[in-house]
C-alpha cells in the first residue's frame, strides 16, 4: 500500500513544460491519464532510477505526499497508480491536458538531482 511518504522519480527536469509534454493516455490501461514516474513502497531514490533505467543526466524526486498536497491546494486530485511499464513504473493521475498553475504547482514540488545511474 503507499504511503504519502513513498518517494517518486521522474526522469528529467520536470518543468511545469515537461510535465504537459507527458500527459497521455496509459496505451495498455484504458482511462488512466498522467504522466509516468518511478515508485514503490520503501524504496529508495537509487532503487528506483535504476530500475527506471533513465538516459537523463538529471532525475526529479518528490513524495507521493507533496504531490498530493499541490494538487489539493489548486482543487485538484492526483493519485499514484501502479501501471504496466518498466521498473516500478506508475502514473501520476492528472487531467488531459494539464492546466498551467497545476502544471507549475506539481513542479515545484519536485528536486532535481544528477541521476545516480544514467544509461549511457
């Protein structure tokens, strides 16, 4: 079960642009909308870039928690499903397309770090 604070990875900057570029439709889940990320229950931001196998130099981490409460602050929900993909892949639910101040808002939650193992 996840917890609020369960860590979340996404490949990249994740720019308020960057998260709107990713927003689709899941191509083998049906009505799950959002944008994929890394996360799982106890791991850690190394277990999940690596099992992310993430090209980027840089990987964005934040919490299941503070994505939650940048949502709800705008009068949005977001959930954190797991969903077929690579790794511990997950979609952060969010309408499509992404609103501007929700798109600034999911962003500023996340730090951006060197990507600890970067596929080369």
């Amino acid at each position: 079960m996840a917890e609020r604070s369960d860590i979340v990875v996404r490949g990249g900057i994740a720019t308020p642009q960057q998260l709107q570029r990713g927003i689709a439709e899941h191509v083998r889940v049906p009505g799950l909308t959002g944008f994929s990320v890394q996360s799982a229950p106890g791991k850690t931001i190394d277990q999940l870039a690596a099992a992310g196998q993430f090209r980027n130099r840089q990987i964005s981490v934040t919490t299941i928690g503070e994505l939650e409460d940048a949502a709800v602050a705008l009068g949005f929900n977001v959930s954190v499903v797991p969903s077929p993909g690579r790794g511990f892949h997950c979609t952060v639910t969010t309408p499509n397309p992404l609103p501007d101040d929700f798109a600034l808002a999911l962003s500023q939650v996340f730090r951006q770090m060197p990507n600890p193992l970067p596929l080369s």
